[in-house]
C-alpha cells in the first residue's frame, strides 16, 4: 500500500511540471528565439515568414541593441529576396535615420543605394551613397562612394555637383586607382557642358597616361569628338582612323572618318581660294592711258563756225 502511495504521488507531481509548462509559458519569447527561427525560414527560402519573426522580434524588444542588426536583415531580405524595394527602402530608412553613425548603417546606405540606382530611382541612390560620405568619413572605400555620388549627379544631369565630386577624387587622392575612370567622366562633363578646351586638355593627359585602361578607347573617341568640335579636324580624323578596328560600333566612326575627310576638303579649298584671292589682290594694276580730248559738235553749232585751231589753214 504504501509503494502504491509513493508512485501516485510520483505521477502527480510530473502531472504539476507538465501543466506547469503550459500553463506558465512567458509573455513573450527569447530575442535569440526570435533571430533563430528567422534565420531558419530564411535558409528554407520562406522569405515572407523570415520577415514577420524579425518584425515580432523589435515588436517585443524594441530597444534591443540588436535592432540595427535586424533592421538591415528586415531590408537585405525585402531587397534581394522579395523585390519589395518600397519596403526594403523603408526598413533601410528606419535603420539609417535611427542609427545613422553604426556600423551596418553604411551596408544600409549602399544597398539602398545599389538598390535604387538598378531601379533608375537616382535622387533616392544619390542620397543614399551621399549619406555614407556625411556619416563615414574615414571609410577606405570613399573614392568609389563619391564616383557614385558623381554618377548619380551626372544621371540626373546636374553637372556642376558632379563635377565637383569627380574633382574632390583628384585633389584629395591623386594617385586613386579609379583616376582613369574620373579623368574619363571629367572629360565628359566639360564636353557636355560646351567647355570644350576643358574637356580636350583633361582627355589628353587621360589618353596619355592611362594607354592600358579599359576605357582608353572610349577616351579616344570622346577626345576626337572634342578635336572635331574645335575644329582640330586633322587630329580628329587621325584618332577616328587609329580606333576604327577597335570601337565597338566601327560604323559610327566610318561615318566619322567620311565626314571629317569631306570638312577638311572643304578646307582645303576654302584656303586655295583665299590664297588666290590675296595674290589676285597684291597684283599691281596698270594706269589706264588717258584718252585723248575731242570736242563734239553740237547740234545748234554751225558746221562753219566750229573754231580754229592752231596751225588750222583749211578756212584760208
């Protein structure tokens, strides 16, 4: 009897754990619980899920020092996962604005900004790759970020900030590894913006000291183009025909290469004409020989009464 009493108490009290474990269960779970089981979806692909556990993770910890960290992951899976970027631009808005000086901040920034550049969205990825520059100064990676900045500028068509960002590469990095893409883009926007001379002296030192570049054939037909505009047709037609075998698109510089040889036979004739004209001019003309005085007769004035002259004996 006794054995009997202690093994019902035995059964009673593991009946109280397990109702215990349901009827004592937390307000809420562990952040990590959280963050794992987001984690897990987001291995079996069930991005939607990976999403709401990580929404209930800052829902129930919101003031976690974890909350950048969750914010970029709530972003990166709405980014590259679901194609959401109206939500993704959102979570990285949340993030930047929140806690624009850590860390995952500037992940934030250039995903977002990678991520509406793809979209054609280049006033949100200009500020987006600006917020790096104003919030990380001592990146490594700052002369890239600010050619972003540029690009953006350039798309947008505001050349002078664009400029401007290209230039500050120069000057504060002289020996960037991106100087041949900067003096190329340079270039570009003095030719863009009418400043020919500019752009010319800029792609002439580009040609010459970047002959390895991948861009140096491009820098090439955007300097002829400067030659042509100049009226340099000579050394326009020259480049024109030292890239023919090498550009991309050889038609656009064979109608190049025609056209130029067209102008400059034009020139050629426009200053044959002129030099004749200056020798026709520096000729001495000969002085016409006066023409001897002869008086005519009027019609009222007798035949016979025309007057003598000198040495005249015919009326004698």
């Amino acid at each position: 009897m006794r054995d009997l009493r202690v093994k019902f108490l035995v059964f009673f009290l593991l009946l109280a754990g397990i109702g215990s474990a349901f009827f004592f269960v937390p307000e809420k779970r562990p952040l990590q619980s959280y963050i794992q089981r987001a984690e897990e979806a987001f291995q079996k692909k069930n991005f939607n899920n990976t999403d709401e556990l990580y929404l209930k993770a800052l829902k129930a910890y919101p003031n976690t020092e974890r909350t950048p960290e969750i914010l970029l992951a709530i972003g990166d899976t709405y980014n590259f996962s679901l194609g959401n970027i109206e939500k993704a631009g959102k979570a990285y808005e949340m993030l930047t604005s929140r806690f624009p000086k850590v860390l995952v901040s500037k992940t934030a920034f250039q995903n977002a900004g990678e991520m509406y550049e793809k979209n054609d969205q280049y006033e949100s990825a200009l500020l987006s790759y600006q917020g790096i520059l104003d919030n990380f100064p001592g990146a490594s990676d700052l002369d890239q970020i600010r050619f972003k900045v540029a690009m953006m500028a350039l798309k947008l068509k505001k050349f002078e900030p664009a400029r401007r960002s290209l230039m500050a590469i120069i000057e504060n990095n002289p020996d960037t590894p991106i100087a041949d893409q900067v003096l190329y883009q340079l270039g570009t926007i003095f030719f863009m913006e009418g400043s020919l001379m500019e752009s010319v002296k800029v792609l002439e030192v580009a040609v010459d000291k970047y002959p390895q570049s991948p861009l140096n054939t491009e820098m090439k037909f955007t300097l002829a183009n400067g030659y042509e505009e100049i009226g340099s047709f000579d050394k326009a037609l020259k480049i024109y025909q030292n890239i023919l075998t090498i550009y991309p698109n050889p038609k656009v510089i064979d109608k190049k290469i025609e056209k130029l040889k067209g102008r400059l036979q034009e020139s050629k004739n426009f200053k044959q004409e002129m030099l004749a004209k200056g020798k026709a001019e520096s000729q001495p003309h000969a002085t016409p020989k006066p023409k001897p005085f002869v008086r005519k007769r009027t019609e009222d004035m007798p035949i016979n009464n025309l007057p003598k002259l000198e040495g005249d004996t015919s009326g004698d």
